[in-house]
C-alpha cells in the first residue's frame, strides 16, 4: 500500500512460519544503492506476538523473493523437467487420475496436505478430495504435529484447542510447566510471556532431554530420558495424591474417573520410576510439590512428549495431572499444546485429516456426513469413509494400492518416518503431483509440479495457536504464472465434472461455505467473517454467531462431553518401542532448530537463515564422543535399523549421555528421518519420531 513517502511500500501480512502467526509490515525502498529494492521488516502490534518477530518471521520475505521460486508448470520427460502451460498440466492430471481411479478404484489415488495451508485452502484440499475425487484416502503432515495432544484433549475435554485460554494468562501463573517444547527455538516470541510470569514468581518446570534455552527459565529442569515422560508424570502424580494436592471439590462436581486412576497409581513405585526416567527422585517430587501447591498454573506439552508411540496417552497423563489439581477454566489455569506448524490449529480442523470433516466433524458420524454433504450439495452415501494417517498412506504407495497422489503444500519424502520406505513408494507411483513454491525434495521426484502463491501473495485465515482465527491478506500480485492453492483445486475440479460445488471467485467465498459447512460442530467458524477479522484482533473458536465474541476461555463452567464432565484415564508406564542393545546402543532424538521451519524447503532458501544453519548437526554429550571417538566438528555416520545419515558433529553437555540429537530440517543424507522408528500411536497414528536406536561411527580422512 502506498505509505505517503516516495519510494516506500509497505506489505502488511504475517509470518508464514510458526503457530504464533506475528503480525509484521514487510516495507520495500526503491532505489537503494545496491540498485535493488532494500527491503525492512518489522513487527506489527498484535495480542498475540505483542509486535515482536524472531529471526524466521524478519526474514521470511528472502524465501518469497527467492530466485528459485517456481514460475510456471512443470512436466517430467525423460527424467528432466520443462515448462508446460497450466492448461497442459490440468489435462494430464485429470486423464491421468481418471484413468488410475477407473482402472484401479476410486481409493487408488490420495490427497497429502499440510499444517501451513490457510484454513480455507486445507477445506478445500479436504472437499475436493471427498467431492471431486471421492477418494478415502487424505491425510497431511499435521499428522505429526498435533495429533496425540488433539485425540488426548477430544478424549479428556470432548475438544481439541491448541490452548485452553489465552497468552496473556501465562504471565500471572504461579506455576509452569513446559514438556517435550522448547519455545525459545521454535515460537521465540512467546518467550517473553514466560519471562514475565518469572519475573512475577512462578515456578517453572521444564520437561526435556536437552538443556535449550527454554530450560534455562527452570527452576526444575527435568532432564528426562526420551520416551518415558507418561511415567515421569506418574511419579509426579502420585506425589500430589500424596501429600494431600488434590482438589477434591474439583474432581467431584467436573470429572469421572478419578477412583480408577488413584488405584491405578496406589502401588507406584517411586525409585523405579526414577530409574526408568533416568531423573533423580528429589527433582520429581521438587516439581510435583511446586505444581500441587500453586493455586494457579498452566501445562504445556509439544512433540517431544508427544510424538511416541505412547504420545496419546503420555498427554493424557499430563492432563490427568491438571485435573487432580483443579487446574482449568479459570484464570491462568490451562492446558497448551504447543503447535509447531503456522496452521496447526486450522489446518486440522476441515477436513484434510482422514478422519474428519469441515468443523471438526467426524467422517464416521451418520449426522455429520448428513450435515457437510447437504451443504456440499451431494448425497451423504456419495461420501468416502474414513482413509488411514499420512505415514499408512506412505505404506500403501509402497505396497501399490495408492498409485496417484496429489501433495500440496508438503514435503513427505523429509517430514515421515523411515525415509528410505517413502522415498521407494512415492517412487513406484504412476503419477506424482506437487504443488508448491520451491522444487522440494518431493517435487523432484514428481511427474507434474505447479506453481502457488506465497504468504505474501496468497490471502486467507490461519489460526494461531490459542484458536484465535486471525485474517493474512494478500500484499502482492502472484508472481509469474504461479496460482493460488484454491484457484488451482477449483479449476481442477472443473475439468473433472465438479465445477458447480467448486465455483469460488476469492478465499472469502470459500470461507463464507466454511462458515456454514463448521455450524454447530466442534471447531465452530459460523460467527467469524473477513470483515469481522479486519474490525478485531482475531476471533476465538467457538464462535457460533455472528454476535458471540469468541470464547477465550474454555471450561469455565463445563467440558466439552455431553455430561460436561472431564475425563481421567490411568496411564502404564511404558518403556519406549525400540530399546537400545549392543548393535544400536544409543537413542537418537530429533526436533528444530531457531532458524528453519518444517523440512527446511523454505528457511533454506532464505540466505540469513541459511547461513546461521547451512548444514545438519548432531549434538552428543563429550563423554560419549570420547567413547566412539568422535570429534567436534567432524563428520559422523549414524546407523539405525532403517537407514543411514552423515552429519556433523556438535559436542555439547547440554544433552543426556544416552541420547543424541539430529534436527529435521534437511533432506537427502542430512535426512534424519531415514533413521526414525514409523511405529504408530494406536489411538492417533503419531508416529516414534523421539526415540530411535542408532550407532555412531566417526567417518576419518575428511
Ligand atoms: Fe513469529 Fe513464529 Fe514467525 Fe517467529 S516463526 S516471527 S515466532 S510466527
């Protein structure tokens, strides 16, 4: 927009990285002296980030700018890609599909989506899927992000909402907990609320593997070892029991369940727990005592806690502990699922996960498949069932019964487990699709590739963290021949018969149908519009008319059940699924970095980002670099019982003696999901990403 000084424009949007969503002005100076446009970015006031940005979100625009950004469709002949016209590109997909779905069935091709969709792209992905391909199978990389805190709060609260209340409750809580999420690197704008709460005197209790920066707020700093956590909790809960924590009068009036968890922990064994976790029994009880004793206090887990096999249950514990202690629906109590993806929240509330539907409705409710099939204007028996999470839809490509697959927004040969798998599978497809902004290590393995927008370009609704609904307008043109998401589905969608139910001129018709399609779900849109989102600061969900202000707190008065009570559920300790042993003898985890976002398709590309973190590192306590002989600094092979990376190696105390560390921002032999465990959740299809078994071997004559 014109700013009223010469030369200067200012691009008003918001980050397109983490679940935050900062608010941020992105102004262009004409005329610098390089001769190119200079450009600033700065903060946007805002109740969420409070007009602060990390260093992702200042240089976001490098990645947008980038002069690799795809420009037109692409085609794969002979092994090399050349330009096609979008016309070209839309004809080969739809024959192509169509012939696969004909000869194959209806179920032969799948959607992949993701978590950094815009609300109404990830509904659209989600109908045309079930409308104009009438497959079962569509799932996105959310699945690795949020599922076992969203199945843990549908089990325990009847809802899934990324925080209970609001940010600005962290700064008067007495006490915190962070698990398994390490704000400093990954929402480095939240920071400043847990510096204020310690500064006002809360105790602070960090849950995690490595000494980071979040870590270094704690008061108790659990170090614990990785995949034992739903025990850890254990300990802590049985202490509270104890001494007398508990809120009764809480647990009577709002929960069921509690007799049963009680005799489930009446014989725990505090030192074995303390052996299993590799936490020494006085730290425990340190922090059970300073949680049960705070009248006020908020949990917050993300995916070191989450991403195991036992990841569902293991929140369910942490939640067990909020609700002993009457921890929720009040001021600066709740619970915080620490969302990784700038549209976590959103992107799994539509309809791009294989079980659900717009609104949070489920694909297997009779009454739900009524609803959304007569807003979509079709019959419900027209409407797929339930297809299987996005790691199983790797595994069906690899065994041939999916044969087509259509990605967008995603990059699953890097962001799934057992890389080695997804990379033969999408391999053996008879047509690979991916939409994107950069040739991805997926999109190189692609038969077709089209061209989409940027955050810059590309208007629509994410929703941050707290389910607050927030609206990014488009501050630019769409550069080149590049298209917006929905723009490219609806015309798709035209080509095969479907153009009537896909008819949208803007992300705004789209939205007005999602407002409809959410009516009276769990994930309620109905009350918000643009409009509403350009006059306020963003809206919370549920927000079920166009009067409601949004609800900031959850569970003040009851939960989300049709009884309104909240649910305990008694939580074994487990030992992790894959052990260590004489061949693989340490644990490898993984998690971020500050600088990149996601598989690094585009923070890589961002030449600030990129230099504070060109390579893949591994950190690894000295004691175990002596005794495998690595050095700092060099290059080490990592084994596990899938695959093989190279990386560099960081020496570091700041981490356990068993456990290594790999991020998984990096592709190819940098990859580190070539190394992790694809043993799934039972309840959420999460994935073991936290705990793998691996060996070292110090590769010499560099
Ligand atoms: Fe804000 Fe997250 Fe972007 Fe950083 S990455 S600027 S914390 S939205």
């Amino acid at each position: 927009q014109d700013t009223g000084r010469e030369g200067i424009t200012e691009l008003a949007t918001q980050c397109p990285f983490c679940s935050v969503q900062c608010k941020m002005t992105v102004m262009v100076e004409c005329g610098s002296s390089a001769g190119r446009p200079a450009i600033r970015v700065e903060g946007t006031m805002n109740a969420a980030s409070e007009g602060r940005l990390c260093v992702k979100g200042m240089n976001a625009h490098q990645h947008a700018n980038s002069r690799e950004r795809l420009q037109y469709p692409l085609a794969k002949r002979d092994g090399e890609f050349i330009r096609i016209t979008w016309e070209e590109a839309f004809a080969t997909i739809q024959e192509r599909l169509t012939t696969i779905q004909q000869i194959h069935g209806r179920d032969a091709v799948g959607l992949y989506g993701g978590g950094s969709l815009s609300n109404e792209s990830a509904y659209l992905l989600g109908k045309f899927a079930r409308v104009a391909l009438r497959t079962r199978y569509i799932d996105y990389n959310g699945r690795f992000c949020m599922s076992a805190a969203a199945s843990a709060g549908m089990k325990t609260f009847g809802i899934d909402r990324g925080l209970t209340n609001r940010l600005a409750e962290i700064q008067d809580a007495e006490c915190l907990i962070l698990a398994g999420t390490n704000i400093a690197e990954c929402q480095p704008t939240l920071m400043p609320y847990f510096t204020r709460a310690k500064d006002n005197g809360a105790f602070i209790i960090v849950i995690d593997p490595r000494e980071t920066g979040t870590s270094a707020l704690a008061d108790v700093h659990l170090k614990v070892k990785p995949g034992t956590d739903a025990a850890l909790v254990n300990g802590m809960l049985k202490i509270v029991m104890d001494e007398g924590l508990v809120d009764q009068s809480f647990i009577r009036k709002r929960t069921k369940g509690f007799e049963e968890l009680k005799h489930h922990l009446d014989g725990l064994d505090l030192d074995a727990v303390s052996v299993l976790c590799g936490v020494d029994r006085a730290s425990i009880r340190r922090a059970a005592l300073a949680y049960g004793r705070a009248s006020t206090g908020m949990i917050f887990t993300a995916r070191g806690v989450e991403q195991h096999v036992d990841g569902h249950m293991t929140v369910r514990n942490f939640l067990n502990l909020l609700l002993v202690t009457g921890k929720i629906g009040r001021p600066s109590c709740g619970y915080g699922a620490v969302t990784g993806q700038g549209n976590g929240q959103g992107g799994r509330e539509h309809g791009q996960k294989a079980d659900q539907l717009p609104g949070y409705r489920l694909i297997e409710n009779e009454q739900d498949r009524e609803y959304v099939a007569s807003v979509w204007g079709i019959n419900p028996a027209e409407l797929p069932g339930k297809g299987v999470s996005a790691y199983e839809m790797m595994e069906l490509m690899h065994a041939g019964d999916i044969r087509g697959l259509f990605v967008m927004g995603s990059n699953p040969i890097v962001s799934n487990p057992n890389a080695g798998l997804v990379e033969e599978g999408l391999e053996r497809l008879e047509l690979l699709v991916v939409a994107d902004i950069f040739l991805s290590e997926t999109a190189k393995l692609a038969d077709i590739v089209l061209p989409v927008t940027s955050y810059l370009e590309n208007t629509g609704t994410m929703t941050n963290l707290e389910g607050r609904v927030l609206l990014r307008e488009a501050a630019r043109a769409a550069p080149a021949e590049s298209k917006h998401d929905w723009q490219m589905l609806c015309e798709l969608a035209a080509g095969l018969g479907q153009g009537e139910r896909f008819a949208f001129r803007s992300a705004e018709q789209i939205f007005e149908e999602l407002r409809i399609a959410s009516r009276g779900g769990i994930a309620d849109y109905y009350g918000i519009t643009y409009d509403r989102l350009r006059r306020e600061e963003g809206v919370y969900w549920p927000c079920p008319s166009l009067e409601h202000e949004g609800t900031k707190r959850l569970f003040e008065e009851r939960f989300a059940h049709p009884d309104g009570l909240a649910v305990f559920a008694p939580v074994d300790n487990r030992r992790p699924e894959e052990e260590t042993d004489v061949d693989y003898p340490l644990i490898l985890t993984n998690g971020r970095v500050l600088e990149h976002y996601l598989t690094g398709v585009q923070t890589r590309r961002s030449p600030s980002l990129a230099a504070r973190a060109i390579e893949n590192v591994m950190e690894i306590h000295p004691r175990t670099a002596r005794k495998y002989r690595i050095e700092d600094g060099a290059l080490v092979r990592i084994d596990s019982r899938r695959g093989t990376v190279v990386v560099r190696t960081r020496v570091t105390s700041k981490i356990r003696e068993d456990t290594v560390f790999v991020p998984m921002h990096w592709g190819g032999i940098q990859n580190v999901n070539r190394l992790t465990n694809p043993a799934l959740d039972p309840f959420c299809r999460m994935p073991d990403f936290k705990v793998s078994a691996v060996r070292l071997e110090p590769i010499t004559g560099e």
